[in-house]
C-alpha cells in the first residue's frame, strides 16, 4: 500500500485530468492484479509507482505539482 504523499500525489494527479481511466480508484498499486491502468509499481514491501503510461487513454489535462512526490516514478 502506499502511504502519504505518493498516494495523495497520484490522487491529486486522478481529479487533474479531466478524463481519468474509470479504474483509477483506490490504491494504485494493490492489490497488485488490480493496479490502475497505466500503473506500474515496484514490488517492494512498500510498493511505489514507477511509471506511468497515460498515451492512448484520451485522457486531458495538466500534471499535478504533486506528481514531484513520487519520488520512484522513473518513467512519465
């Protein structure tokens, strides 16, 4: 589970957009067969994003100062 402000970034990151993938509620990352479309996560004990991949979603918008928290995002 992810906890503070990764999971308040990628929230923050979810009412940016205008269109977010219906699916992205909840927890990102777990279970892990149930992460968010376009998710990837670490598979640490504490799993953290580490990419995202938002292309052929529709989706529009801007990218939320927050995202800066996810400090494991390493793909965008």
């Amino acid at each position: 589970m992810l906890f503070g402000f990764p999971i308040v970034a990628m929230e923050e990151l979810t009412r940016s957009f205008d269109n977010p993938p219906p699916a992205w509620t909840g927890d990102p990352c777990l279970p892990p067969e149930n992460s968010w479309t376009g998710v990837s996560c670490s598979k640490d004990k504490m799993a953290r994003v580490v990419s995202l991949d938002l292309t052929n979603f529709g989706i529009s918008g801007a990218l939320h100062p927050t995202i800066d928290n996810l400090t494991a995002l390493h793909h965008l």
